[in-house]
C-alpha cells in the first residue's frame, strides 16, 4: 500500500489544500504504480502544533513560517 505522511503547521492550510495534497498525491502514486494503487494509497496530512518544530536547532512558530521572505 503506497503511503504519504504530510505534516504542516497548525491552521496554515485550508481544508481545500489538504484535499489538494491528497488527491495529488494520490494521483502521483497511480501515475507511477497504475490504476491499481488508487484504492490502497494512503494519505495523511497532519496538523502540528505550533512550535512543535524547527529547523537548524531553531524552534519555529506558524507566524515566522507565513512570512514573506521579504519579511
């Protein structure tokens, strides 16, 4: 069963992106395994709290991750 585990930061996506996410990649896994794979792949897109991760030893926070890179 092709799997895909996708976590982002709490409330920065819609629930129409993680519709996105999934479909695309469930599309992505048919595209390479065939049809068959359609009704196995798996697909999780997980919500992290805020300040649950970083990046270099750097806590990061939902704020700093919408920052333009202008900012």
């Amino acid at each position: 069963m092709p799997y895909a585990n996708f976590k982002d930061p709490a409330d920065t996506l819609s629930q129409r992106q993680k519709e996105q996410i999934i479909t695309r990649t469930t599309d992505l896994y048919v595209e390479i395994y065939g049809e068959r794979a359609r009704a196995t792949t798996l697909v999780l897109v997980e919500d992290v709290p805020d300040g649950g991760w970083g990046i270099g030893g750097h806590v990061l926070t939902a704020a700093e991750i919408q920052q333009s890179p202008d900012n």
